[in-house]
C-alpha cells in the first residue's frame, strides 16, 4: 500500500464513479480500477460495491477512506514541516485563491517567496470561495487568500487590507458630468442611480464580487441590464474599456490590472462599505516549515506585525 494508492481511493470515493476519478488522477481507467483492486486485496477488504450504476463505498470501505484520508493529512503535514537541503528550506505548499486574488496577489506574493526559498515546491488551486473554504476544511490547500468574512470556526483569518467597490467605464462615457469630488475618495464620485438603464459586464454567479454587486444594485433601488460574464477580471475591465458595458470592481483590481487599461474610475456615492481580504488556514492543521514562510511573506507584503 503507498500513498498513490489511498489518493486513487479518496478519489474515486468523492466522484462517486471510477471514470471520473481517472480522469480527475490523469489515469486510464484500466490502471485505476487495477490499482484499487490490488489495494483491496492488500487490506483484504472490498471498498467498493461495483455492482450498481453508480459507484459507492461498502461500509467496510467507508471506514478504510476515513482513515485513508487520516493518513494523507498526516504525510501531508509530515511533507510540508521544516526540513533543510544544503540549510535551506524545502517542502511543498498547496496555495489557495479565487480568481480575483490569483489575479491580484499571487503575482506579487508567489515570486517574493521563491526568491527567498528556491527550494520550496508551490502548488495553486483556484476556486471559488466557498469551494476554497471546503478545501481548507478538509485540508486539500494549506493556505488560503480571499475575500472574506468566512463563517467557520475551524479558520483562522487574518485580514489583509479593506477593499472598496468602484465603478469604472470606459472614456466614452460621460459619467464626468454627474461626478463631484470628495475629501473621502481618490476618485470622483458618482451616483449609481445615473447607470440604472445601462450596460453591464459582471463577474459569474458563483463569486463573491457578484453578490457584492447584486447588494449594491438592491440597495440602490436599480437592475441594470448585465450583458455578459465571466470570470476573468482581466476580460471584464478589458470590455469596458471596448465600451462594452460598466462594471463594478475592487479598488485593488483597478490599482494593479486597471492601469494596463484605458478605463474611467468612481467612488459609489451610495456603497462605502469595506469588504476584507484575509489569509486564511484550518486552526487544526500544523502550519509549520514553508506554510508559515509564505504567510510571513504575504504579511510583509501588506505590513501586517
């Protein structure tokens, strides 16, 4: 028995099929299934009924993936404590993030960190928040970075910084005649209200800036027409640029894709609220060796003492 084989298991537990486990493992399903029948003959205990359309764990296999699964965040912890190679650190880390921030953070945190431990192995998995919480609960990613508040108290979050929601168009717009300026903002303000019939690009359903979006619109009494969605914050700012339709976009996203684009920006007249952006890891999981270097390093980029 070794550690593939109990990934294979885990695998084909969670999709409830042997197809899809192979293709999630990147494996034919003659080697799957092969590689699972010599595991239950090892243990001597058959994990799954294959009798049924729809593959399922036998109760003696239920018992066997809960302690499978044990035994990887074990070697997961082992693999990932401090060790030296030539007195430097080594390991792998399996990094977390939603497509905002892999768009925002990562670019700046990932090479910071490879630049101070070459020898670290750094994986990312991107995704949407919720899914990322699940993932940090059932210890698939070590770290997480998005926007919060995460309602858990299995996840220790420290925030990153506050986020705040502008609206931005492209130069042919001409949101400048409704604009003021304010002590507040670093951009103009606007109205919301003054958009209420037009365009809009948007992020997809399932991220979190979308419901951001929807409470912006609610709160304001409005429902504008959203044309399109994606989620690529790049493809977004890039249509309203092409004059495509507004959107509504942190401030961070505006800062550092937002300027690779000929873009308008506003302050919300009506929206002040903060949103947090946090760093994220389950409190029963050791963050220890290369973990607790990447967090440092994410700490030093936004001064967190």
């Amino acid at each position: 028995m070794n550690i593939k084989q109990l990934e294979n298991a885990i695998s084909v537990a969670e999709n409830n099929s042997f197809s899809k486990a192979a293709e999630e493992l990147y494996l034919s399903q003659s080697s799957l299934s092969h590689s699972i029948q010599s595991l239950e003959e090892e243990i001597g205990v058959t994990i799954f009924d294959r009798m049924n359309r729809v593959t399922s764990l036998t109760p003696e296999g239920y018992r066997f993936i809960q302690v499978a699964k044990r035994i990887l965040s074990i070697w997961s912890d082992y693999y990932t404590n401090t060790h030296t190679v030539d007195g430097e650190l080594n390991g792998h880390i399996v990094l977390g993030a939603s497509s905002l921030c892999s768009s925002l953070i990562l670019p700046l945190a990932i090479p910071a960190f490879l630049t101070k431990y070459p020898n670290v192995e750094v994986s990312v998995e991107q995704n949407f928040a919720f899914r990322l919480v699940q993932m940090l609960l059932e210890n698939k990613i070590d770290v997480a970075i998005l926007h919060g508040p995460i309602d858990s108290k299995q996840i220790k979050t420290v925030k990153l910084m506050n986020e705040k929601f502008v609206l931005i168009s492209s130069f042919e717009k001409n949101l400048d005649l409704y604009a003021k300026n304010a002590d507040y903002s670093d951009y103009p303000v606007v109205s919301i209200k003054n958009v209420a019939n037009e365009k809009f690009v948007s992020v997809t359903k399932q991220q979190r800036l979308f419901e951001k979006q929807i409470q912006i619109f609610k709160h304001t009494n409005i429902s504008p027409e959203i044309v399109f969605q994606c989620q690529d914050i790049n493809t977004l700012i890039s249509l309203v640029e092409r004059n495509i339709g507004y959107a509504i976009m942190v401030e961070s996203a505006i800062k550092s894709i937002g300027r690779n684009y000929r873009v308008k920006t506003y302050s919300i007249l009506e929206w002040q609220e903060n949103w947090p952006l946090v760093i994220a890891h389950n409190k029963n999981k050791d963050t220890s060796g290369a973990i607790d270097a990447f967090i440092n390093t994410i700490y030093k980029i936004f001064q967190i003492t």
